[in-house]
DNA sequence: GTCTATATTCTGATAGAC
DNA sequence: GTCTATCAGAATATAGAC
C-alpha cells in the first residue's frame, strides 16, 4: 500500500492559474471598467491566448461569476479579520460603516459588479449570489443584536450607507466629502431608531 | 419682396425625425438595458437602415448624448409643472423628496444613464453635462431658501436621496420599501439641519 | 436624406492537432 | 493544457450612387 502524497501538486497548479486569470481580469476591470475585460486581454496579461482560458473557466461570465464571488468572499473576511470593535453601540456602528464605506469606495469596478446590474448579460449563479446572501444576514445579525429588529430599520440602515457610498463615488472620487458624513449618520440612524449612547463628535 | 413663410417644414420634419430616433433608442433602453442601444435596432424602429442615421446624428455617443440631455431636462419640466408646493417646509421637502424618487425609480436605464457610469466610452458634452448642473443649482436655491445653507447639509440630504432611490433599484425594483422610507428621511435630516415643523408621520 | 456596399475591428466560442 | 485556425456574428462608421 503506498501512500498517496498529501499534497496534490497538480490541483494546486490549476488553482494558482485560474487565481492568475482573476487578477489579470482585475487589473483590466480596474484600468477601464468592469465592462472592458475581454478574454483576449486576459489571455495576454496571463501569457496564454484566448481560447486556452476556457481550459479553466466555462465562459466569460464565469470568470465574472468569480469574481463577483470572491468580492463578497472579500467583504466578509474585511468584516472578519477585525477583531476588536468598539463596545459603545454608536462607536461600533460607525466603524461598520466605515469598513463598509472603505471597501466599496476602494474600487469603482469592484463595486459596479457587486451593486450595480453594469453588465447586462451576466446573472451571478445561485453559488455565486448566497456569498452575497450571506453578507447580508452577517450584517442582519449584527444588527439585531444591537437592537434593530424591525426589517424597516435594517432597510433604512442600508439607505444610509448606499447613499454615501453612492455619492462618493459618484461625486467625488478621490475625496472625502461623503465618508465626513458618516459620524453624523450614525448619530441620525441611532436617535431614529433608539438606539441609546453620547452622540459621536459630528461634523457640521 | 415676396414674404417667407413663417414656418419652416423642413426644420420641423428634420427635427421629428430626430425626436422619432431618439424615442426608438428608449425603448430599446428600457427593454434591454441602456448599453444595449444598437444603430442597427434604432434603425430598424424607425424604417432606416443604420448608416442613415448618421444624416441625423453624428455619432452613437450623439444618440447618447441628446438622452443625457433630454433626462436632464424633463427633470427639470417635472418640478416646473407643478405649480402647488406645501407651505410647510418639511410637507415641502417631502413632496420634492417624492418627486425626484418617483422619477428617478420610473426608468432604470434613464437612471443609469444619468446618475451612474454605466457606458464605458461616453461622456456628456458640456451642453449635456450643463443640464446636469443646472438641476443641482435648482436643488441648491430650493434647499437655500428653507435654511440649508452648508454645502455638507446638502451634501447629506443628496446622499439621503439617493441612498433611498439606490436600494429601491438594486433590491426591490417594482416595490415601494425604500419609498415608504421618504418621510422618515425628510424627518431626520429636518431634526438634524434644524428646519422646523411638526414631524410627518412615519413608518416604523 | 436614404440607400447599398463595404471597411475595419472586435467579440466569445469551438474544433482539433500536439 | 495549450496551441493554431476558424467560425459566426456583431459593432460603428465611411464612401459614393441616386
């Protein structure tokens, strides 16, 4: 009986190209829009020509499926490796929304993917969307357990950060304008919906 | 001296023309998504073959560009039309919160096309982009005049907006969740900024 | 002002040799 | 697993006849 190795070198191959294609993709998405990636440049960054790719994605909307995929994957390990929060309810909300407002701010095309229906022809798959399902009820945890029960609240919560996040991106690419509002926000959120502590310094 | 007539059909015909390709290019927008507008389809809506649409437009992002516009300006007609506003500030600001919202879930490809950056290789004309601003600087004189008069007061009251419209899109697109949100919004910045009033009633 | 014909370029994807 | 060759089709845009 000869034992196997435990290490499978080839399966380990296969996955650090399939890791070099997605980076290839993101460094294009990143440059020109989520939209601009095509197989051709992909190949090229990776040394490969085009139709090689589908030895290790189905198709491109795969590719996009991965990456859309491991984006969420990102969000819940940012909100993971992070391990001390605030104890205060107001302080630790609005180190959530700043770890939140910070990713999604960091990367334009990122955020196009993961937000905004900027692809028409690329639906994530059922594997694909629960890592985005799950984000949501991590969030719908932590949420409840600070004291916001009523799915309105939860509703108007996301409005609050998807309306700074927007206009950052929308307005000010590169500045700050929107994510000075986030303390105010906080404070705004917790006096609506009872949530009790001294108000965050705001800036007025 | 024989006198001219005082109307010139040709502009006129020239300038139906125009409005029938654009009208053509929104409902493929709508149909499939604003990237989805080929000159080939337009072409094919209004009884032309693609090159011919050149006699009219000078380019696709032509086509585009007149959208940007045409949006930009029927905003704009959406607020003059409406000659009554309530008195009271926060009726007031309710019912231009309502407004905005109602138009801007209406049409999500005209909202992609307005407010996000959803085609890769257009961006508006300076004439387009001024139709843009001068509904910001209607915004800014209208807020203005009820006391809000810091830039980061209208900031948060942008990012409130389209925080609301934002997720009413992504989540629930022929739904009203976010709406319902629209008084408890009006209420909260009012508090926050200092305008007063009796609050509206809410949603919790 | 509309047409045909065409240039040019790009795209995702497949077949089959090696 | 990667290659070459190729398919099949789409796109915007231009030239020039009528």
């Amino acid at each position: 009986m000869t034992a196997l190795p435990n290490r499978d070198r080839r399966a380990e191959r296969r996955e650090a190209t399939r890791r070099e294609i997605l980076d290839a993709a993101w460094v294009i998405a990143r440059r020109d829009g989520i939209n601009a990636v095509t197989l051709r440049e992909v190949g090229e960054l990776v040394g490969m020509r085009a139709p090689s790719l589908y030895s290790h994605f189905a198709s491109k909307n795969a590719i996009y499926d991965a990456m859309f995929a491991e984006s969420w994957r990102e969000v819940q390990r940012t909100f993971d490796e992070r391990e001390v929060w605030p104890a205060a309810p107001r302080e630790a909300l609005l180190a959530q929304a700043e770890v939140w407002f910070d990713f999604a701010t960091a990367d334009l095309a990122r955020h196009q993917l993961m937000n905004q229906r900027a692809l028409p022809d690329f639906e994530p798959s059922a594997e694909a969307y629960a890592e985005s399902v799950a984000n949501y009820e991590r969030l719908s945890t932590s949420m409840h357990e600070m004291g916001v029960r009523k799915q309105a609240d939860l509703d108007l919560w996301t409005a609050l950060l998807a309306g700074a996040v927007n206009q950052q991106l929308a307005n000010d690419l590169y500045g700050k304008r929107w994510r000075r509002q986030l303390p105010r926000l906080v404070d705004m959120f917790c006096d609506e919906v009872g949530i009790p502590g001294p108000p965050l310094r705001r800036t007025k």
